[in-house]
C-alpha cells in the first residue's frame, strides 16, 4: 500500500493556516526532521556560531591592540571566513529542510533516514549557492535606488530556495520561476516573512541568552579585577567548557529559528503552486482515476 503523508503540500492555504502547518509539520516531524538538520548543517552553523564569536571579540578588543598591519589583515580574514560560512549555510539549511519534506512525500516520518534527505543534494547546494550569490548582488543593486526596489527583490526571491528543490529547477529559471508565482501575493509572503522573523527572533534570543550572560560575565569579571580591558583574553571566551556547551545550545536555537522560516516559505510555495497551476487538485483527481480503474477490474 502506498504512503500517504498526513499532511498535504498543495494545497490553497490561507494566512493563519500557512502559519499553522509549519507548526503542525515540525511536531509531527520533530526528532527525524531535527536529527538531519542538526548532522547535516549542526557542524556547519557551529563553526559559524564560534567565527562570529571571535569576530566579535576581535571587533571588542580591537581599540586595545591598535591598528597594526597583522591584526587588520586577520580581522579581515576572519571576516572572509564568516561570510563563507554564511553563504554555504544559507545553502545548506534549505537543502535540508526541503530535501526532507520531499522525503515526507513517500515516506512517513519513522522511516525517513539521512540518505533520504541528503540524495541529490550535493547538485542542489551547488544551484543553491548559485542563486544566493546572484540575489545578494541583485538585492544590494536594488537597494541603491532608493531601498524599495531591493526589498521588494529580496521578498520576491525568497521562493527560490524551494523552487530550485522541489522543481528541480537552475538558479536562472528559478528567478523567472518566483517572479511568476508570487504575482499578487507579495504582501501575504512579507508578512509570513515578518511574523516568522519576530518569533525566530525570540526564539533564537532565548536559545542564545544563556552564552550571552557567560560573555558579560567573564568580561565584567576581568575588567573589576584588573580595572581595564587589557585583561581580555580570547581564550576566556573559547576555552570555557560552558561556553562550548551554550554554543552547541545556540546552534540548536538557530537550527529551528532558520527551520521556521524555511518551512512556513515551503507552505507558501505550494500555496502558490496550488492557486496557479491546481497541482495538488490534478492529483487528487488522477488518484480518485486510479482507484476507480482498480474496482472496474474483475477477478476470477
């Protein structure tokens, strides 16, 4: 017997219910969904989480050390290394989380395993990769005449991630793939954009809260005992053992502040897949065929 998944992709999807199904997918689809996201991109947004520690601390103590050649040469390197893992995590958590949920189509959530998510997805990092790198140059162009143009890009490209997924589509026919399907639907995919960054937001700060109070804590601890900020060391932040396990923690936090957003788009996608061109409706009906045909047929 085929598998059916509990919860239907294509589908017309007003505001609220759009919302609703990212939660529903995540509690029926908690631990496996959780699991590939944090083997897959876990170790990725960890380095992240402890460059910008240290790009932070860098930038903090940077008055303190001068302006030497080698620092401004490091702080700068530090930098290029941030950014790197910034682009391949923006690739890689959408991978993921679409790589899943197409996953979910034909198989029910206990059976799921990582191969299931991870297959073909080498090919759609690459695309992914590609296509950020050609929307972060068209979004910054677009903001230079008068900001509107660039947020208005920036909305409208936000699909491509689960267009070049679940459409198998290349970075260039995914730009044209997003401007056709968001027509008059841009207010409803800023708004879901905006209510899932307020609640990501609080999420994340509440995953990251815990490391936050360590780093004030040891610096508020070395400035009284010494009276100034020559005292900070980089190894008083890296070396702490509860740093590492508040950093491990904020990892965690980002992992479902960025899975939110990315499903509640997925959801908004099949939304707008389903009002364009019926998707899910043809299908239903070739399955109401499909049955029919099997009851006509005598045994003997």
């Amino acid at each position: 017997m085929a598998y059916t998944p509990q919860i239907e992709f294509y589908k017309k999807r007003q505001f609220g219910d759009k919302l609703n199904m990212t939660f529903v997918f995540l509690r029926e689809n908690a631990w496996p969904y959780l699991k590939a996201q944090l083997l897959i991109s876990g170790p990725i947004l960890l380095l992240s989480n402890i460059l910008m520690s240290q790009l932070s601390f860098g930038m903090f103590n940077f008055g303190e050390q001068g302006f030497s050649p080698d620092i401004i040469i490091d702080m700068f390197s530090l930098y290029g290394l941030v950014l790197i893992s910034a682009v391949v995590t923006s690739a890689v958590l959408p991978a993921v989380a679409y790589g899943y949920m197409r996953a979910y189509e034909h198989k029910a959530p206990v059976d799921i395993r990582i191969p299931d998510v991870t297959k073909n997805l080498l090919s759609r990092i690459f695309n992914l990769l590609v296509f950020n790198v050609l929307t972060a140059i068209v979004v910054v162009i677009g903001m230079f005449f008068f900001f509107i143009p660039g947020v208005y890009l920036m909305i409208v490209l936000s699909l491509g991630s689960a267009i070049i997924v679940f459409e198998d589509n290349n970075p260039i026919d995914a730009f044209g793939r997003a401007f056709k399907l968001i027509k008059d639907k841009w207010w409803s995919t800023l708004g879901l954009l905006f209510v899932t960054a307020i609640i990501g937001y609080v999420i994340s700060g509440l995953f990251s809260l815990p490391r936050t109070l360590l780093v004030f804590g040891d610096v508020f601890t070395s400035v009284q005992e010494s009276g100034d900020f020559s005292s900070l060391d980089e190894s008083n932040f890296g070396s702490n053992p509860l740093s590492i396990l508040f950093s491990v923690l904020e990892t965690f936090g980002a992992i479902l502040t960025y899975s939110i957003s990315f499903l509640a788009l997925a959801f908004q996608y099949f939304n707008l897949v389903e009002r364009r061109e019926s998707r899910g409706l043809m299908s239903r009906i070739e399955q109401m065929d499909d049955a029919g045909t099997t009851e006509d047929e005598e045994t003997y």
